[in-house]
C-alpha cells in the first residue's frame, strides 16, 4: 500500500482532485493522509468534506484549525455572516451526518514510521505525552459535552505547557498546539502574531521544530498548516501546506523510506495583497 500525505486543501475541491489524478491514487490499494484544514475559504468545503468521507479506511484526516471553527460554527445559535463559506456545509441536508463524521477524526496519526499532525508539539512533549494528549482533547471533542466545550474552546491562554493544567485550560493549550502552533519561544510558549516565512520572526522565536532539545525530535513529523512556510523538509519534519488557496500550489508527498513529493499548481482561491497574509485564523 502507497500512503501519500496532503496538505491543506481548505475547500479547493477541484485542485485535489487533479491532485489525486496525477498521483493516480487508487482507492482500494493507497491510502490518502490528510494535514488538517480540509474547509473554509476555498469554494467547496462541502464537496471536499463528502468526497474524503466517502472514502472511507482509504483516507485518514487529522483536524486543523479551520475544521475546529467549522465544528464551533455547527454549535452556534446563528449564523452572522450569510457570506461564510462554510455555510453550504451548515446548511446541507447531510451537515448532521458530515459534523459528526469531522468530530470524530484525530488531532494525531501515526504508524511506525511517521506521524501526522495540523500544527506542531511544545518542546516538552515525547511521543508517549503527544499521544496522551491529543487522546484527551479527542475524547473532549467526541463526548457527549462537545458543544460546552467547542464553546469555550478559543483563547490564547495558557500559552505555556505545564504539567500542573487542568481542564479547559489543559485542552485549549492541546488544541492550540495541534492547531495553531507555528512559532514559539525557547521555552514553548506559543506566538499567535507571526505566521510569516522563516526569518521573519523576532529574534526570540523560533519555529517549533529548532526549538533545541526538542523531545518529539526523534518523530518523522508530517504537518500542513504553515502556508507561508512552503514546502519544508528538514531534520525528521515535512511541512506540505503549499498555499493552494492562495495560487501556490497543492502537494502530496509519498511516505516512505525516502519520501517523493508530488504537487501540482493551483490558480488561488484568495488573492492576498501580501504573503505575509497567508494565515491565521
């Protein structure tokens, strides 16, 4: 079996199915990995989220932070913006069935070569704690309790890890970390601002992964996420969200002892006025 891990899609249905065209993925003999951030800006989050769920064992997807505010949106009272793009979704005849479906997937996959996440991991975090963790906030998400949480879910603090958080606290710094994480400092604590290229930091950030005495550094780590980054591939990490929804392009990258990266162009869902506008959210 071929795995070929994906980066950010973001509702740029089209653009993945050449994508899958040109790897000549076969569904019953490949398996697709997912980096996180399937919906939202582009313009069919609800193709795209129909199209991986019926694949079925043949795709794995990890949750990303736009597929987290999708499940904060479906828990809303009202929808304030007739123009969000996730609004299809909201409004389809299967968006019980698709909500459920997306709350069910994992912040964290692995097998026994490499490991798939959206954002990045704190320094202090092995693989062992990283799988204890990421079982927590899914069992949160999964609960029958999701909604009060998905409800208290956002916020920049605690910025820090620390063995002694507890509840929300605890499983907002997971999600953050999972979700969000592109900067931090020496220590972990996480930076929210700067989302640019490598350089473009203040000096005392750095990007999760040369945090030194990182302890996830023994990880083959696939993330997504970082569209300003491009592709990156360095010590044990592959970054592969490429900017697809910003005109760069979508890649898949072929798992194994030597990985072989495949992208292809895309003409941009969004035109920024600047790079440095690829980001957060």
């Amino acid at each position: 079996m071929s795995i070929y891990a994906i980066g950010d899609i973001q509702g740029c249905f089209d653009d993945l199915l050449r994508l899958l065209e040109a790897i000549a993925f076969d569904e019953k003999t490949d398996q697709l990995w997912f980096a996180g951030d399937l919906v939202n800006r582009g313009p069919k989050s609800l193709e795209t989220l129909r199209f991986i769920k019926s694949l079925g064992d043949a795709a794995v997807t990890v949750l990303g932070n736009h597929d987290m505010h999708l499940l904060a949106a479906s828990c809303a009272s009202k929808i304030s913006n007739k123009k969000d793009a996730l609004l299809p979704v909201l409004e389809a005849p299967d968006r019980d069935e698709l909500i459920d479906w997306l709350r069910h997937r994992p912040l964290f996959h692995y097998n026994d070569d490499f490991c798939l996440l959206h954002a990045g991991l704190p320094p202090q975090w092995d693989f062992k704690k990283t799988q204890k963790m990421a079982a927590l906030a899914e069992q949160a998400l999964q609960g029958p309790d999701y909604r009060n949480f998905l409800q208290q879910m956002y916020g920049n603090k605690p910025n820090q890890w620390s063995s002694s958080l507890k509840g929300i606290g605890r499983l907002r710094f997971i999600i953050n970390c999972f979700t969000r994480m592109r900067f931090c400092d020496a220590e972990g604590r996480l930076d929210y601002v700067n989302s640019g290229p490598l350089g473009s930091q203040p000096k005392k950030l750095l990007p999760w992964f040369e945090v030194p005495g990182r302890k996830s550094a023994d990880m083959r780590i696939v993330f997504g996420h970082w569209s300003a980054l491009g592709y990156y591939e360095g010590p044990n990490c592959y970054g592969i969200d490429t900017g697809c929804l910003w005109g760069g392009q979508l890649t898949a990258l072929k798992l194994g002892e030597q990985v072989e990266r495949f992208s292809i162009d895309c003409p941009g869902a969004r035109k920024p006025k600047q790079y440095a506008q690829m980001a957060e959210c």
